[in-house]
C-alpha cells in the first residue's frame, strides 16, 4: 500500500514508526510530518488546508490510504473530500467529527443515549449562562462550545471564576468556537483515556492510556495538551473496559449511525471514573497526543491493517493485541510553553540516548546546517517500555538525562499515580 499520512507531530511521529513497520506498506508519504518523521517517510510540502492539492497529490503518486492525525482537518472535512475522491481514508466525515468539534452536539448525544455525562446545559447568552451557575453553585465547569487547542476549559471552583469564563467566551475569546457555551458539574474521579478503532459499526477497545494536562510536578500550573503518559491505565480493568464499551462507546455508535453520520476512525474516550463508574468528558475523533506515544509501542498487530480495516468495514473480523509491558512517555518541551516557547535552540544526544526499548518521537523539531534545533513548544517525546509503569519511568528518564538540551524542560514525576499504586502493592 503506498500511504499518505497528515500531521506533524509526535503523535504523527508515532504513527509513523508503526505504520513503516507494516508488512503492508509499500511507500509512506507524510505531510508535512518533521524530521523524525522523515526518518520512516517521505516528507512532502503539501497544503493540508487545500483539500483538492491532497486529492491531486493522491491521484499523481497513486495513495492507496490516507491517515489523519490531528483534528482540524476532520473537522475541516478532508476525510469527506477524499471520500468523494474516491480515496479511502482513516478518519471521520466533517459530520461524524462533530463528537469532538462540537461539545453541545456530544452532550445531546449522550442525553438520548442515556450515556453517563456530567449534568449541563447549553447557552448563547451570558446572562442566562450566569442565573445557571447562581443557581448550581460552584464548583463547575465553564467550556467553549467549538475546538480551542485545549485551552476553552475553565474548572470553576468559585461563582465569580465561573463568570469570568463565561464573559471570556462570549468577548470572543476563542473566536465562533466560544460563541456557544456548555456548563456542566464538576465531575470528582480518576481520568482516563480510552481509545476504540471504530468502522461505523463495531468498535474494537484499542487501549488505555493516562496523561499529564499540567505543565508543572505535582499536577500544577496551566494546562498543557499533555506533558507525558503511560499505558495502560490501572484504573481501566478488564470490567471497567465492558461497561465503557456497553454504556459509553456502543450507544455513541448507534446514536451516529441513527443521525446518518457514522462514525470511522479512532474515538478516544476521555472518561472520569467516579464512585458510580465511567462518566464521559469529552470524545477526542483522532488519537490523544501523547498517548498515541505510548499505545504504539505496546501494539503487536499491524496497525496499517487494522486502520484500513476500520476504513473498509471490516473490524469485526479483527482484534488487537498488546504487550504485557507498560509504555510511558515524557515530553520534552521549549522553555515559555504552553504560552510563548523559545525556538530555535539546539538539541544534542538523541543517538546516545536511543537504546532497545527505548523510542524518541520528535514533534516541535527542526533540521537546521545539519543539526536538530525546537520549533514549537513539545518538542520530544521520550518513550519507553518497562515490565512496569516504574521501570519504563526510570528507563525513560535514563533516557531524557543523555539528551543534551539545556534550553528544554520536562516534569520529573510522570507516571506518579500509577507508581505509587505499584509500590502499594510491593
Ligand atoms: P477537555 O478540554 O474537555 O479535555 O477538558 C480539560 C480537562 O478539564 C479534562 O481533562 C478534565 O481534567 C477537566 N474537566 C473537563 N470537564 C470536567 C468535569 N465535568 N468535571 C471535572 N473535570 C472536568
Ligand atoms: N493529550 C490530550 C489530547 O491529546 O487531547
């Protein structure tokens, strides 16, 4: 099969690696994908926005399959125009990204679904926005109809904090994404991401995974789209899965197959499991970034074949296998993010820290005279596997300490949660 693959980052990255380890794959293609990414395929400039240059670019090299990455350009319709092209791809229509494009849309879902979610309401007006949060109380949680790069959140411990985020939407803030609002209750529990390889009809579990949101130890600071994560989750046990599966992800798929907007790709559940079980938060349509880092390298199946299958209606007949060992990955990141990183510094020792079991997946980089410089704001992504959360840490760490980057940072205690259950139970 010869792919094009969309994305550049370390979730692109990731893919990559997995996707060039296919007996399937004839010739990979990325675009614009990044240095790392460059090492597994041919980086092209193309403009991913021009939905009919991806379709030419398809037509002139004869693609066989497109992958998606990131999301905007689901929401943007691109799986819908190569459809129409004629091209099969790994991704959902405009319609079906809605689950992650619209959060109004995914909390109507679930209320005619019976599908557990925090309570809320939906508004287009501060002021009626504000007599609910008067009459709720705080704490509660303000968000951002449309996408906001992670950022249209607000957890409101305070009434006046909850209106703030309210008056911050409606300035236009994040743009039309802000001209809705959702508030709903605050929902107390262990997150947990999930992910399902989805064909429209059947979903297939594809793994579990935790991250990061904030950018500093101990879980503080503003949030970030994820400082690093470890699969799979403890939380998600094999019981847990089935009631996410038979509450959660199957009404979701019937419910978009019923509005006419079936759902293929990958449905990354981010979940709350509260004293009542698994209560969804939100529906990402792409794989999360950086679990996707950390779901690879524990896949033992070909993933190009369970991705076309996915595209082709066939999951059905397949199942994925993972490793017994854990994955956990630290991301390496610009000095300034998650607001104004630096760019442009130098990054030495990539090769001294590569070993069997160790992976780097690079995201903000640059080739510059030759050398690796940043060029965003998460930069690498230091992966590793252990027979347990608390070795892939060390060996990860092992890891980030040969990488020569005074100009970066990471946090020191990824994976905390999880380690501390295992020295629990030693
Ligand atoms: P989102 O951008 O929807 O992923 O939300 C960002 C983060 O806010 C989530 O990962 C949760 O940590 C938190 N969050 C969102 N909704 C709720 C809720 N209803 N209750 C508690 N925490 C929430
Ligand atoms: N790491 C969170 C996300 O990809 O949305």
């Amino acid at each position: 099969m010869k792919v094009l693959l969309i994305g550049s980052g370390g979730r692109e990255h990731a893919l990559a690696w997995k996707i060039a380890a296919s007996p399937l794959l004839e010739k990979l293609y990325a675009a614009p994908g990044n240095p790392g990414i460059a090492g597994h395929a041919e980086c092209v400039g193309l403009d991913v926005k021009d939905h009919q240059a991806v379709v030419y670019f398809c037509r002139d090299n004869e693609i066989d399959f497109v992958v998606v990455g990131p999301e905007a350009p689901l929401v943007a319709g691109l799986a819908d125009d190569l459809i129409a092209a004629d091209i099969p791809v790994f991704g959902p229509t405009a319609d079906a990204a809605r689950l992650e494009g619209s959060k109004g849309f995914t909390k109507d879902l679930c209320a005619r679904y019976s599908i557990p979610t925090a309570a809320y309401a939906r508004f287009s007006d501060a002021d009626h926005a504000k007599d609910y949060v008067r009459n709720v109380g705080a704490p509660i949680v303000v968000k951002a109809d449309g996408l906001a790069a992670g950022k249209g959140v607000t957890i409101a411990a305070s009434e006046e904090e909850a209106f703030a985020a309210i008056d911050d939407c409606f300035s236009g803030l994040f743009g039309v994404s802000g001209a809705e609002v959702v508030i709903e209750e605050f929902l107390e529990g262990e997150e947990a991401s999930f992910f399902c390889l989805c064909d429209g009809k059947t979903a297939l579990p594809f793994g579990t995974a935790q991250d990061h949101k904030r950018v500093g130890e101990g879980d503080t600071g503003p949030n970030t789209g994820g400082m690093g994560a470890y699969s799979p989750a403890p939380v998600m046990s094999d019981a847990m899965i089935e009631r996410t599966m038979r509450d959660i992800i199957e009404p979701t798929l019937k419910g978009m197959e019923e509005v006419g907007s079936p759902f293929t790709g990958v449905l990354y559940a981010g979940l709350m499991i509260t004293k009542d079980g698994p209560s969804l938060i939100e529906y990402n349509v792409r794989f999360g970034d950086p679990e996707c880092q950390v779901l690879m390298p524990r896949l033992r199946d070909d993933l190009l074949a369970l991705m076309k299958g996915a595209a082709d209606g066939q999951l059905k007949h397949m199942s994925a296998r993972w490793q017994g060992d854990a994955a956990l990955t630290v991301v390496m990141a610009a000095k300034g993010y998650p607001g104004s990183p630096e760019k442009g510094s130098v990054i030495k020792g990539l090769e001294t820290a590569e070993a069997p079991g160790i992976e780097i997946f690079q995201a903000g980089t640059a080739l510059r005279d030759g050398g690796l410089v940043a060029n965003g704001g998460r930069v690498l992504n230091v992966t590793a596997l252990g027979p347990t959360v608390t070795e892939a840490r060390d060996a990860a760490y092992a890891a980030v300490d040969r990488i020569d980057w005074p100009e970066g940072f990471f946090r020191r205690d990824i994976g905390w949660k999880a380690i501390k259950r295992e020295a629990e139970k030693l």
